[in-house]
C-alpha cells in the first residue's frame, strides 16, 4: 500500500496545462496554489456565472468560459483540470472533459450517486485517462506518518472536525465534513466496515449539521466519528489507542504527539499509585501545504499516466460509507 504521495513521483519536465472549473472557496483554493506551482500554469477558469468567471480570470491572465463545452471548442490543449463544483455537477463535468481526453481531480464527494461514480470509472479505465478524487487530507503530513506500521495494532480511533457554519454548503454535514474521516479510517484500518451506529441534528439547515458515529471494522477496531458545522472555531483531531500508547494528531496544525504511561506503583502509605507518563513529539518530515501535494500527485499521475494515490474507486468506497453513516442516522428519526 502507497503511504507516502512522494513515492514514485514522477518529475513533470514541462508546466502542464490546467484549467479550473468552478470558482468558490475551493476553486479559489486550487487557483492560488496552482498559481505558484513551477510544474503547472493555469490555462482556463470556468464558471456557470460568467461574470464571477472572468473576474477570476483576469487575476490570473487567463480566459474565462462558462461551460466546459466552451472550454473544449476554444482553448489550446489543456492536459488536466480540477473539477471544484457543486457536488451535483462532477459528474457530467468530468465525464465530459475525460471524453475528451483530459485528466481530471474531482473534488470531495466524487458524487452522491454510486452509480454515476462507477459510470465514470469506467469511462476513465476505457480511455486511460487518470482521475483523481479529492480526499485532501491524505496528503496531510499527519496522516502519512499515522500509516506508518509503528502505529500498529490500532484498537480505537477517534476523529474530531469541528467547524463554524458556512451557507455555501449544501451537502449534509457527513458527506461534506465527515466524509473526509470516513476516507482516514478505512486507509488506517484496512478492514471492511462490519457495523454502523449513528446520529445526526438538523439545526441551522434542512440536512445534518452535526452527526457522530460509531463504526466497527471486521478487525475489531472501532472508530468514533463527529462531525460538526456548529463549532465557534476549526478543530481537526485525531486519536489513535495502540496497545500501549495513545497517539494524538492535530491536522490544522500538522502536530503528532505520543504518550506512553509507565505502569504504576503503591506509594508508601498504600493508598494510591503514582504514575509516570513519557511523551513524544514526533517530527514531521516535509510538511508542505497538502493542498499543493495532493496537486503535485495530480500532476505526476498525468505525467507517467499512473493511477493517483486517491483513486475514483476510493471516493466511490467513501461515499459508500458515508450513505452507510446517514442511513443510519436517519433510522434514529423513524
């Protein structure tokens, strides 16, 4: 298994041609650090709001369409784009642009729809085209060091991700926040989903805004899960309980911390135990933005037209569980 998004990089010789589709907060995002990365230049910005497009295009030079139909016709030879939508749009965007022989990174959720996620798969295997899933905290230097076999056997996981509300969100809060968790647990745990429970309220929108689950893997290993967009401020943890330590990660701030108890003795008068603790702060070897690794994996899939780390068959099993997480959440309503 491919732990490290470094491995096997493939080094790109010539900037390679992207284009943007979709200008909001992630779409921004991509076009800021596309715009500093040596191995790509922006080739295109488009956007369904045509004024937003060109807006955003004439920051950075480039032209602006409103459809990628118009994209296709009128530019020069774009070798990838990045797909940072409304969910409801990926698939026909990245269907489209594959068909058309271009490489593309769909951001997270690949689709709400399992089928339409298979469609394209299957699409992108016919034509050899790569396409990439954008399940960014894979590239978190927390999480590639968390994969390391050190941390084994793994009893329990507990993740946090906590965040203010935003109204630009229209997913429910497990495909949109949790999602991201559902992807950490099935790479750390590597064992199929046996059982879930779950949770879920709807306060300030029609869908979940906070949800917390309990999933059991086929291994034993039980994971906890919250997920929240009615925090006051961005909480990004992760627990891990080892056989003989306890391992926290912070993912905002890329920190990985061990703790290690001694085993206690009867103090003199027999009345309590006096415990000793050993903790570890662990160096994290090339941090970086994960947002321009996730990027820089893109670019080598294209390069050497190999798989991405983050697969579309990732995204699919992602979605999968997070449709197990609601349904379950959703029997608590009944």
């Amino acid at each position: 298994m491919r732990t490290d998004p470094r491995e096997k990089e493939v080094i790109v010789d010539e900037a390679l041609n992207i284009a943007v589709i979709g200008t909001g907060v992630m779409g921004s995002n991509h076009l800021r650090v596309l715009n500093r990365l040596d191995e790509a230049q922006i080739a295109a910005v488009v956007d369904a709001d045509i004024v937003r497009a060109e807006e955003v295009a004439r920051e950075f030079g480039v032209r602006a369409f409103a459809t990628v139909s118009e994209m296709l016709k009128d530019s020069e030879k774009i070798d990838g784009a990045v797909i940072a939508t409304p969910t409801k749009f990926h698939i026909e965007n990245a269907e489209e642009l594959v068909s058309s022989g271009v490489a593309v990174l769909v951001e997270k959720p690949i689709s709400i729809s399992i089928a339409e996620a298979e469609s394209l798969d299957a699409l992108a295997i016919s034509k050899g085209i790569p396409v990439s899933v954008g399940h960014i905290e894979r590239f978190n230097p927390v999480i590639i060091e968390l994969m390391n076999s050190s941390y084994r056997p793994i009893i329990h996981i507990d993740i946090r991700r906590i965040g203010p509300f935003s109204s630009r969100i229209n997913d429910n809060v497990i495909h949109d926040l949790m999602i991201h968790d559902l992807d950490i647990v099935r790479n750390l745990v590597g064992s199929p989903l046996a059982s879930v429970q779950a949770t879920g309220r709807a306060v300030l929108t029609d869908s979940y805004d906070l949800a917390v689950a309990l999933l059991v893997f086929e291994s034993g290993v039980t994971a906890s899960l919250t997920a929240s967009r009615l925090g006051q401020k961005k909480v990004r943890q992760i627990d891990v309980t080892l056989e003989d330590s306890q391992v926290s990660g912070d993912l905002l701030h890329q920190t990985v911390v061990a703790h290690q108890a001694n085993p206690g003795k009867v103090t003199s008068g027999g009345s309590g135990f006096a415990q000793a603790s050993i903790e570890e702060v662990k160096y994290l070897e090339n941090r970086t933005e994960p947002l321009a690794a996730e990027l820089r994996d893109f670019f080598s899939a294209i390069a050497s037209e190999r798989l991405p780390l983050v697969t579309v068959k990732d995204g699919i099993e992602a979605v999968k569980m997070a449709q197990q997480v609601t349904a379950a959440a959703d029997s608590k309503l009944l």
